[in-house]
C-alpha cells in the first residue's frame, strides 16, 4: 500500500483511479498531478508498478500544491460553522438539515432530512358527512 496524504492508496488501481481516493482529489487533478510527476495519463500504470521516485514526486505534487484530506475537511467545516454563526439563510438550511441549495422538500429531499418520521394526523381525510 502507498501513502499519500495521509490516506493508504490502492495499489491494484490505476494511478489515476487510485489517487481519487484521496479527499478533494477528482478524475481532473488526478490527471494533472499525472502530468505534473511526469507519468502518461493517457495509459497510466498501475500504483504497484511505480518507481518509488514517481510515487515520492506524486506526494510532493499533492502535498505542496493542492489542499486535501485533513485541511480541505477542516476548511469546509469551518464554511458551514460560519455560515451559522453569521445566521444566513445557507446556514439555517444547514442548521436545520434540510437542502441547502433550493430543492423542494414536499417529496424527496429523503438524504438530507434522513429517515421518514411519521407524524399523527396525517393521512387520508374523510368527508364531513351529513
């Protein structure tokens, strides 16, 4: 197993597959850091198959100039926190857990409000009868 960033990276995946399990690394600075270390991105070998220099250039690469793992969560946690401090309408949707960015929340929305409660009263109402 490699380690980059503090994360222990598959060695059976591509090298560029591989280093998307990193947090905050996509399929598109997993190909630029490919190409910044000087590997071909286009058939990019296997992580096993690297030199121990490649991969020391790849660690290099990602620690020196891209925010991951550990700081990238801590910033985005700090976003969030400020935003509720601050008492946005982002910040309450995210106080409350409900959507952030606008989705309806009548149907769906199941992922952010989690499982359904059920509440007394609802269901099928009957006529008033005469």
């Amino acid at each position: 197993m490699v380690r980059i960033a503090g994360v222990d990276v598959p060695d059976r995946k591509k090298a560029h597959v591989a280093l998307r399990s990193i947090y905050g690394i996509g399929p598109v600075l997993a190909t630029q850091i490919l190409v910044k270390a000087d590997i071909d991105p286009v058939m990019p070998p296997r992580m096993n198959e690297l030199s121990e220099a490649q991969v020391d250039r790849i660690r290099e690469i990602v620690d020196r100039e891209y925010i991951s793992e550990g700081d990238l969560r801590r910033e985005v946690g700090q976003n969030i926190r400020r935003l509720i401090e601050i008492g946005s309408y982002r910040g309450l949707r995210h106080r409350r857990g409900l959507p952030v960015h606008g989705q309806r929340t009548r149907t769906n929305a199941r992922t952010r409000k989690g499982p359904r409660r059920t509440v007394a009263g609802r269901g099928r109402r009957t006529g008033g009868k005469k």
